[in-house]
C-alpha cells in the first residue's frame, strides 16, 4: 500500500471511531491521533502524547474491533505509539495531563481552537443552548451558573464547550479555563490516591480556575467518592464567583447522583440540545463541505441530510467518508459515489431498530428467552444481558427512558439508568464487553 493510499482512509476511520465513543473522549483521544504506518494488515497509530497512547492500549479490542470493520479489513492489528518529542500548542493538551506539581500560574488552558461559536451551526435544535454558552462566555458567572448542556451523542455539547472557552479567553487576558470529562477528574483523583500524592495539589488544580468546563457528567453516577470531592469543589467554585459549565447525555434530575450535587447542578440553567432538523442538517453539511475546500453537489448533501438525522457527527461523518473515496479513487463525487461510500451505513439505516429487535439480539446472543427481557428474575445471568439490552435501546433508539423501561416489564426510568450506567461503567474496564456490545449493534442494524 503506498503512502497516499494508506494515508487517506484515516479520515474514514476517525468518522467511524466518532460514532463509537463519547464526545469527549473522541476528542481527546483520537482527534488528533494519526496513523503513522499501514501497511501488510498493520496499522500504527501515534497519539498525542504517552497518556493517551495508555489510554488507546487499554482500549485495544474495542479500537481494533471497530477499525476492523471500517476497512473492510478482518486480519487488521493495531498498535499505537507516542511521538518521541513533545511538540505543539500547549492548549491541547488535556486537563489530566498537566503537570500537577506546577505553580497555578503556569498551567495551560487545555482548549481545542478548532471550536468556535463562529463555526458551529445554529439551528431550532440548539439556538437556546448555544445563545446561553455565549452569554457565559462574554459575562462568565454573570448570567447562569451553572450552566448544563445535555443532549444525546453527536450533538455539539463539546464543541459548546470549548466555544465557551475560547471566547472567554479572547475576551478577557489571563482568564483560567479548565477543560475535563468527568471520567479523567475521577482518574486523577484515584491517581493521586493510590501514588500518595499530595491532595491539595489537584484541588488547587480544579479549584484556581475562573471556567471550569466538565463534560460527561453522568459518568459520575453511583461513584460516591468522586461525587463528594466534586460537590466541595462545585461549592469552593461558586462561592467565590467562578463559572461552572458541565454536559450530560440525560437531564441532571435523571442522574443517579447524591441529591445534593444533583440540586447545585439544577441551580442555574439547564438547556437541553435536540436533534437537528433538515435545514440545519443541510448547513452543517455545507459547512464541513467548505472546511474540506471540496465542491459537493446540491443533491449529494440533500440526499445525506434526509438520510442521516440522528446526530450531527454521523451526518459529518458520511460525508468524510465520501470525500475520502473520491480522493482515493480520483472519482468525482456524485449520489453514485456516495452510495457506494456509505453502503453499510445506509443498509443499517434501511432496518429500523425497535426495542423487540435489541431484545432478540441480546437473547440470542446470551442463550435467554424474549420472555427474560421482562420477567422479575435478578440472577446475574438474567440480569445483565437485560441491562445490556436497555443500554442498547437507549443507544439506538429514539425511545424515552419511561418507554424503555415499560418495554422491560414495566421497569421504572431510575432503573433504566441505572442500567446504562453499569454497562458504560463495565464497557470501560472490559474490553471484551465492548466488542460484544460492537458486535450486538452491528448486528441489531444489520451490517454484521
């Protein structure tokens, strides 16, 4: 495989990567992740920096799983590698990498630029969310504090974020703006824990900010040590005028947190983003088509905003794979190119997915029967397959949290959540699981 063949299809396989994991961790991880040789069934890919080559590591099945099936390629192995010199705008770097030894004064501001209120399309779905992050920026724990985003995947909540960010910072000098999920303040803190380091240091970290900017909140649910050190450092934040701006997939009030912390997040505004219409699909397309400097057709964008609704990186995200193989194949793009492109997208998208299909899926797959999904057994063999089956469902379907815990046998929405927690929470420690909840998707959408 020469260079340039083995160099473009990263961008395929970054859109790809995008619909599997979390904003945030996509744009930690991988965003600025690149391959660095691909050839015989072997793809190396250099991260950042070595934190996040550790991260991918641990992520190993799950990644390659995914990276897999995106090339067409069954006998593919990755590898993963950090750069031999640490170069580049210390801005990107995340929170967790931060040296947490260094005088407050010199820490970073880990915000990605690429992320502006400029570049991020305003439409029905979003307009109230989006007029509320920039009310932030300008007038930071002026207006609402704090602010919460939530939203389904692929929305633009991170994006919002580090908009925040930006602007706040180009309007005011030496402003401190903070950037983390939820999962990285937890493994810092148990770093610092089992290492005996000095706990002053990360809350001083957390707590000298003017903005800080904490994404995937509801991973913080059930974890009761890491919700009572991020309730004191909430309180030390507002309390002394600091801005707090947090995301989540589901509304706070349906987060199994500590009913304290869940009302200090309800304190200020919570703005919910939706999916987008058809207009705002269709400017967000034409948006990334003049990012990229390729023309597209009218009809090639309008046949991708009509067929991709759930969420905007799995819109962007065809449409890169379409400029791919034009550039790969020295084709012009036209609606034959861009069948051909998404062909596996667009045979999942000719299968709807229903909550009896999940439930079929999972019983199969665990040797259960249908009626198992909704019968009151709480054996671990019964039991774990039916919340597999819910997180699925929430995953894949538009189903509220009440419908999908009716379609469960009458199961309240806490106990929906509470499923959906524990599969995240395993899916990150079991790899394993990962590619067999990868595989049960694939299945259920019928591109297996």
């Amino acid at each position: 495989m020469n260079e340039r063949t083995a160099a473009m299809p990263w961008a395929q396989l970054q859109a790809k990567l995008s619909l599997r994991f979390s904003d945030s961790e996509f744009e930690t991880y991988f965003r600025s992740s690149k391959v660095t040789r691909w050839e015989n069934h072997t793809l190396e890919l250099e991260a950042a920096d070595p934190f996040r080559r550790d991260w991918m590591s641990q992520h190993k099945a799950r990644i390659t799983e995914i990276l897999q099936e995106a090339s067409g390629d069954s006998r593919l192995v990755v590898s993963f590698r950090a750069p031999e010199r640490e170069e580049g705008d210390g801005r990107l770097m995340v929170a967790e990498h931060v040296a947490m030894a260094l005088p407050i004064e010199e820490r970073v501001t880990p915000l990605n630029p690429a992320f502006t209120f400029t570049n991020f399309i305003v439409g029905p779905n979003n307009r109230f969310a989006q007029a509320a992050c920039r009310s932030v920026a300008e007038h930071p724990s002026k207006s609402y504090n704090p602010l919460v985003l939530y939203g389904g995947v692929g929305l633009g909540k991170t994006h919002l974020l580090h908009a925040i960010g930006n602007l706040a910072v180009a309007h005011q000098a030496g402003l401190k703006v903070l950037y983390i999920s939820s999962e990285n303040f937890m493994n810092e803190m148990i770093s610092v824990l089992r290492s005996g380091g000095d706990m002053r240091l990360f809350r001083d970290k957390f707590r000298n900010t003017d903005i800080l900017l904490i994404d995937d909140i509801q991973f913080l649910a059930g974890k009761e040590s890491t919700q009572e050190e991020f309730f004191h450092t909430f309180n030390d934040l507002h309390s002394h005028g600091k801005q707090i701006v947090a995301t989540s997939d589901i509304p706070p009030r349906e987060i199994n947190l500590d009913e304290r912390l869940r009302n200090r997040f309800e304190w200020g505004l919570v703005a919910d983003i939706s999916r987008p219409d058809y207009e705002t699909r269709l400017a967000i397309l034409r948006g990334k088509a003049r990012e990229e400097r390729r023309g597209v057709p009218d009809g090639v964008l309008e046949f991708l905003a009509q067929t991709f609704t759930h969420n905007v990186r799995e819109l962007e995200g065809s449409l890169v794979k379409i400029l791919a193989l034009s550039s790969i194949l020295d084709r012009e793009i036209n609606l034959d190119l861009a069948k051909e492109a998404l062909r596996d997208a667009l045979k999942a998208q000719a299968r709807p997915v229903s909550i009896e299909s999940i439930q079929e899926a999972v019983t199969n797959r665990f040797g259960l029967k249908l009626s198992d999904m909704k019968a009151r057994k709480r054996t671990d063999a019964v039991a774990y397959p039916r919340q597999i089956a819910m997180y699925l469902s929430r995953e894949l379907t538009p189903a509220s949290l009440p419908e999908i815990g009716a379609a469960f046998g009458g199961r309240d929405h806490t106990t929906v959540i509470h499923a959906i927690n524990k599969v995240e929470q395993k899916m990150k420690q079991d790899t394993d699981l990962a590619a067999v909840i990868e595989k049960l998707i694939q299945q259920v959408k019928g591109v297996a």
